[in-house]
C-alpha cells in the first residue's frame, strides 16, 4: 500500500461496488487536428448509456492531461454538472496528448457474525494504512482485500501523431498500442497489448462499443481476450467513436491482498 491509497475519496464514484459496472469515459469532441493552437472540447461522465448523461459527472480531480513533450497542462474552463463535466485543452505543441484518470486502491469486504455485508472503504471515505489496520477484522468471515487498479484516458493529436505518452509507466493496469491510438481508419485492425504492473497479462476480457447505442436495438460489442503475451487486435467496422473497456482479476494480490482487480477505458475516434 502506497500514498495512492488516499485518493480513495476522488475516485471512490469511478471503483466502489455498487458503480463497478457503470462505465466512465473521456470523450474528446475530436481527436486529430490539424490547425496550429486548436482546442479540444471534452466531455467526461459515468453512465449506462455510452456517451449519454445518465447517472453522475466525473470528477476531475483526478484528471491529469499530458503534452506531447510529456509536460503537464491545465483543464481550461472547467465546470462539473449532474450528469457530465466538461474541459477545454488547447493544443499548443505538435504532436499527441493524453488526458488519463489513475486510480491504486486497497479495499476489503467480509461477512459479520449476523450474516451481514461489510465493504472497506465506505463511498467516499479517504482512508490510509493504519485505517486498514485498524477497521478491518482480520479474522472475519468471507474476507476478502483485493488491490484494485483503474485506468481512464483518450487521445487527441495536433499534427502528425507521436508516440512519447503512449510509453508505459510499469504501473497500473496500462493498454499499450501497437497501432497508434489517433491513427485508426474503418475497416482496418488496430494492436494493443494490456499490462498489469509491467506484465502483460493472458486472459484480460475486451469490450468495444461504437457510440449510439440508444438509437439501435443491440450494442453491437466487438469482445476478445487477450492472448498469452497480452496481445488483442480490433477491427474497426465503420468510421465514428468508441468505447473500450478491459477487465481483469487474478489471485496475485500484494499483501495484505490476495487478489487483484483491474479496470481500463478509453474512448477512441475511427476516421
């Protein structure tokens, strides 16, 4: 357990149980630009409804948008509604941008003497290690803690695509392109690889939804896994934005966990 523990409380809306299955997305209104200084309007929410605004706004606390010289730049004209937040970037350098939400939690659940529920932390509680130490029972029934990893992020370019944010960190649940991000084109197929704490991990289950769900009868989900070495490939079927979430869980906890779950989405644009 590391200082990441404390960001319980920010991101407790995006991995808490009860909104696990919601989905969370960034979406850039464009991804590729080719105009000097251009902005880049952003929407960024949690819901049921891909790209709809149908159960709360993301926070932005979280959010952290990298140039492509691998700087640091701010949100500009930030606002946080109900159902939706919404950003500005300015895209004064050549080259791709990330704009990513990281979250490295610790939480616990375990079944009392009455043959109640418990969940460690609560919504919104920020917590350290000796709050672990001290409000989780040890010896209780059912208990299981499991480190939780979460990753949100898309891609924007000004110019020719470049490749200095799409290098992993070794931390996290991280999608690592083989196929650039900014450069997917209908009809043709996409690499990625997914990494777990700089290990590519076999099994990881892959979700694709093109945007428009609520104007057609079925999702139209694109789903695979990924191989042994971490590798998946996606074939577009038409131009428009996606939706693309990653799942995965295994039973090689850091202790005082014994298991891991991780989550990662992305919004991407087909041109």
């Amino acid at each position: 357990m590391n200082k990441s523990i404390v960001l319980v409380a920010l991101s407790s809306l995006l991995i808490s149980a009860p909104s696990w299955a919601h989905r969370a997305w960034i979406k850039p209104d464009t991804t590729v630009v080719s105009k000097e200084n251009s902005w880049v309007a952003f929407d960024a929410a949690i819901s049921n409804d891909i790209f709809g605004f149908d159960h709360h706004a993301m926070s932005l606390g979280l959010l952290v948008a990298t140039a492509p010289n691998g700087e640091h730049i701010p949100l500009q004209n930030k606002y946080t509604g109900k159902y939706r937040s919404v950003f500005d970037l300015q895209l004064n350098q050549k080259g791709t941008y990330k704009v990513a939400s990281e979250a490295d939690t610790l939480r616990a659940s375990w079944t009392d003497s009455d043959g109640k529920k418990h969940y460690w932390p609560g919504r919104g509680q920020t917590v350290t290690p000796a709050d672990f130490e001290q409000q989780v029972p040890k010896s209780a029934d059912n208990l299981v803690v499991s480190n939780v990893y979460r990753r949100i992020e898309t891609f924007v370019t000004a110019g020719a695509p470049s490749r200095e944010v799409l290098q992993p960190s070794g931390h996290g649940i991280e999608l690592i392109p083989h196929t650039h991000p900014n450069d997917l084109y209908a009809g043709e197929t996409a690499e990625f690889s997914v990494h777990l704490n700089g290990q590519a991990v076999a099994g990881a289950n892959i979700e694709v939804i093109p945007a428009g769900m609520r104007y057609r009868e079925q999702q139209n989900e694109i789903k695979t896994t990924t191989s042994e070495d971490g590798l998946f490939s996606i074939n577009w079927p038409h131009a428009g934005q996606y939706f693309m979430e990653i799942n995965y869980s295994d039973n090689q906890g850091e202790a005082p966990a014994s298991q891991r779950r991780a989550s990662y989405s992305a919004v991407f644009e087909v041109l």
